[in-house]
C-alpha cells in the first residue's frame, strides 16, 4: 500500500492499478486505494453534513463537493484502508510506502494530536450543541451536527487510535530510505529524531543508489569518494541500526523479477520482515520517562509541564505526553539529554 497520493508501485511493479488488493506476484499483491470510495465509506456522515451546510449557506453543489475534499483527506483514508486490511487477518506483512519526509511525519503524528483534541472537546461539544441548536436552527437558519455526525467523528477517532496501536506496536517499524549525499543524510538525521518523538520505531537505515567502486572513470571516481564519506556519516551517525545498501543499477528495475534480483542483494540470507527487536521510544517505570531522541541536539529540545502532560519539543516538531495517573500526580525532579535519551524522574511524593 501507499500513503503518497502520487501512487507510483504500480508502475514500479509493472502492474494494472487495482483499487482491490489484486496479485501482482506470487504471495504478493498490491492495493491502490480508491480515496473517493473510502471518504464515502469512513466519512460519509461528516461529509454530507459539511456539504450540505455548505448549501444552506448559498453556495453551489460544485464548490460544496470542492470544499468537502479536505487537504490531507487522501492520507487519512490510506491510514484507514491500512487498518481495514490489519484487521482481516488476511496478510503475513503489509508494506506501506509512505510519502516524501515532511507529510509523512505530519501524518504519523496526527492520531495522537487527534485524540488530545477530542478528549478536550468533544465531551464540552456535544453539551453545547445540546444546548445551541435549537436556538442555531432559529436564528442562523443553518443545521447543526446530529447525533449520527457526531459518532462519525467518534468513529475516526477510535479508527486513528487504532492505526496508531498499530504502527508503534512490537510488530510494526519503520525503515529509512535515504541516497548517500550530505542534504539528504542531514534530512534523515532529523527524520530519525522525529520519528522517535512520535514513538515510531526505526530498524533499518537503506542507502539507495550507490556507486560501485570497480571500473570507475573520473567523473565516476568524484561520486564514489563523496559517497564513500556519506556512508561513513551515515554508520557512525545511525548506529547501532544497521545500515543495507543498494548499488546504483544499470537500469531501473521495474517489474517483479528485477525487484527480486534488487531484494537479493539488499538482505541476502536475511529475514526482511523480522520482528524488530529495538525497544520502543517511549518507555515508562515507576519513577521514569524515557524517550529515545537519538541525534538530539540540546539546543533543539525543550520540555514542559502543564498538569498531567508533558510536552516534548524537538526542533520543529512537538508531541503531548499523557502522563499516567502515577506520574501524574507527581512533581519533576530531573530532566536531561545525554546520548540521545531524554530522561525524566519524577519526585516520590504526590504534589506536582
């Protein structure tokens, strides 16, 4: 499956597009999802609800269904379609191939964000909109959510927790895919960091298209050398994760068999899809946080407290920490960065 709304494995795979998980080779088979089918079957009830409020206040069918296209609309239903097909219990492994950095660590983070939102207002929401809408359908003359919207929002919210679970949990990691050059390996330094904030577990680092060594002319020989201090940036950066590499081909390998031939010599003997045996970023004791922050710098991380959450940032990227009830009630007695690992102790007594 793939998260990037510029769908392109069918092509890679030489294949038809199929909006059905369709075979495209033995035991492997490939879906590429139909968004405006999934947003009638996940969002039907909000959608109409927006659309048609749309229309009450004058505005005309086409730029109704315009608007109701939300930007990010088509990851969302990726993410769904992802747990849909997880909960048949039909696949060994599911590929996701996600899209360009910046989205996709947008996206990642989204159910968590989603969830500290709704517990905030869906709860006040639902009083208000008890209390408002008669007075709204007087006044405004417009519709206000009834009880079947408000439980699609219900729905997606349970949904994305869901597709949450599911990425962070013990079976699921995430591999990165870089190409030897010094913007890209500085890029994925600070994916790696973002990633781990989220609670996503990375266990594998790929450099794709690396030039061989053997037979190389002058030109050639420039980019083997700066390729060669690249991946020596990337091993000493990345460690301990292991780092696979890809030599840069003859021709671009599309279709089934050159894939193969391209799996063959990225893991050899190897299981590709061994259960990831890192712990996981986040990780809680009696008197303890931990989050993994690996390539951290100090200057970039900043922690606070505001009642019974942490809030973690780190460069451009923020999360919120629900504390357990245990932690919760407890004051902060230390926080430090060292070697990649955010620490946090917490006081033995109960006052914040």
């Amino acid at each position: 499956m793939s998260t990037d709304t510029a769908h392109s494995l069918a092509d890679a795979l030489a294949v038809t597009p199929s909006e059905e998980p369709a075979e495209a080779a033995p035991g492997l088979f490939l879906q590429q999802v139909d968004t405006q089918k999934s947003l009638e079957r996940h969002w039907g009830e909000l959608r109409d609800y927006i659309r048609n409020l749309f229309g009450e206040l004058g505005l005309d069918e086409i730029t109704s269904e315009e608007i109701t296209v939300l930007p990010g609309a088509e990851e969302i239903i990726a993410l769904l379609e992802l747990r849909e097909q997880a909960r048949t219990g039909t696949w060994d492994v599911i590929v996701v191939d996600c899209a360009p950095t910046a989205e996709t660590l947008r996206l990642l983070a989204l159910p968590e964000a989603f969830d500290w939102h709704v517990n905030r207002l869906l709860p006040v929401g639902r009083r208000v909109l008890k209390a408002v809408s008669p007075m709204l359908r007087h006044v405004a003359k417009v519709s206000v959510p009834q009880g079947e919207v408000i439980s699609a929002g219900e729905r997606l919210h349970r949904a994305l927790l869901d597709i949450r679970e599911l990425l962070t949990g013990g079976d699921a990691s995430v591999r990165l895919v870089l190409t030897p050059e010094a913007v890209v390996v500085a890029e994925a330094r600070r994916t790696l960091t973002s990633l781990s904030l989220y609670g996503y577990r990375v266990d594998t680092v790929i450099a794709n298209r690396v030039f061989p060594a053997e037979g190389a002319d002058e030109w050639r020989k420039g980019w083997v050398e700066a390729q060669a201090r690249q991946l020596t940036e990337v091993h000493e950066s990345f460690a301990p994760l292991p780092v696979r590499t890809v030599p840069y081909l003859a021709a671009e390998p599309v279709g089934p068999a050159a894939l193969a031939e391209v799996a063959e010599e990225l893991y050899g003997s190897a299981d590709p899809f061994a259960r990831p045996d890192a712990e996981p970023p986040l990780r809680l004791t009696a008197d303890e946080l931990v989050l993994d922050l690996p390539l951290a710098d100090k200057a970039d991380v900043d922690l606070a407290r505001k009642g019974d959450e942490l809030i973690v940032t780190a460069g451009p990227y923020r999360r919120v920490i629900a504390l357990p009830l245990a932690l919760a009630r407890r004051g902060i007695s230390s926080a430090t960065l060292s070697d990649g690992r955010l620490r946090v102790r917490f006081e033995a007594g109960g006052a914040k």
